[in-house]
C-alpha cells in the first residue's frame, strides 16, 4: 500500500511539473519547409524591435521566395509576422532556448536544416539579410532549379 500511494503521488508531482513548464514550441515542424529569423525583444526595447521591422519593408514576395518566416519573441508571447493564418503563442519556451544571454533583442536566423545560421545582437537590413539567405548552399540550388524550370 505505501508503494503504491509514493509511486501516485511521484506521478502526480511529475505530471504537474510538466504543466508548470508551458508548451513548448517545436521549430521541427518548420524544418526543410521554411527559413526562420527570430526577432527577440524584451517589452522594454519597443524601439530596437520597430526600427528592425522597419529596416525590413513588407513582407512580400521576396519573403515568400526565400520561404522565410519572420517570428516575433519575447519573455510571453510569440507571433508569426508574416503569416495570415497566425495566432500569436502566450506560452512557448523559445526565449530561454534561444536567449540564453538574456539579451534585449537578438536576430537569430535558422536556415532549412534547423540550424542557426545568423546569431547577432544588431538590427538588420533587408538587403544584408537576403544577401546571406541567398549565399546558403539550399538557396543556391533554388535558385539554379528556378532558372532552369
């Protein structure tokens, strides 16, 4: 009988920790479909993140080609910009995963394979951004398939 009441309520502590911790957000899902860039910003760096959005211009075509997704992180909540169909996430674990430094904004950019491919803590710009997405090895293959259709 005590063994049986210890291991319930083991499983009772275990299962109310997992709950504690949130929803995780999984970027797996996005793998070989899509390019990322995390745009990290605490609520007190309103300006840094504006000024980013800015010195990136619409999300247009280009953004489609490149098939990059730009999401918004902060300490509570997580938005996809440029996607119609997004609902922004109250739960996620994206900013200690990629916070780690605890940093007021960081761009990190993830490429096809999930890897992390930019990692800086300075705003930038349009061009510079496509110019790096464009000079990865699966971009240039895309584009070489695109010429050749």
């Amino acid at each position: 009988m005590y063994l049986i009441r210890n291991s319930i309520l083991c499983f009772l502590i275990i299962l109310t920790l997992g709950c504690l911790k949130g929803h995780g957000t999984d970027l797996k899902k996005y793998v070989w479909k899509n390019r990322i860039l995390l745009i990290i910003d605490n609520s007190e760096n309103q300006f840094t993140y504006d000024k980013q959005v800015v010195n990136l211009g619409d999300f247009n075509k280009e953004f489609t080609e490149r098939k990059l997704l730009i999401f918004r992180v902060n300490r509570t909540r997580l938005e996809i910009l440029n996607s119609e169909n997004s609902k922004p996430f109250e739960n996620h674990d994206l900013w200690d995963r990629y916070n780690q430094r605890g940093d007021s904004f960081r761009l990190i950019l993830i490429g096809l394979d999930g890897g992390v491919k930019l990692n800086q803590s300075t705003i930038i710009n349009r061009k510079t951004l496509f110019s790096i997405i464009d000079s990865m090895p699966m971009r240039r293959s895309e584009l070489r398939n695109n010429r050749t259709n």
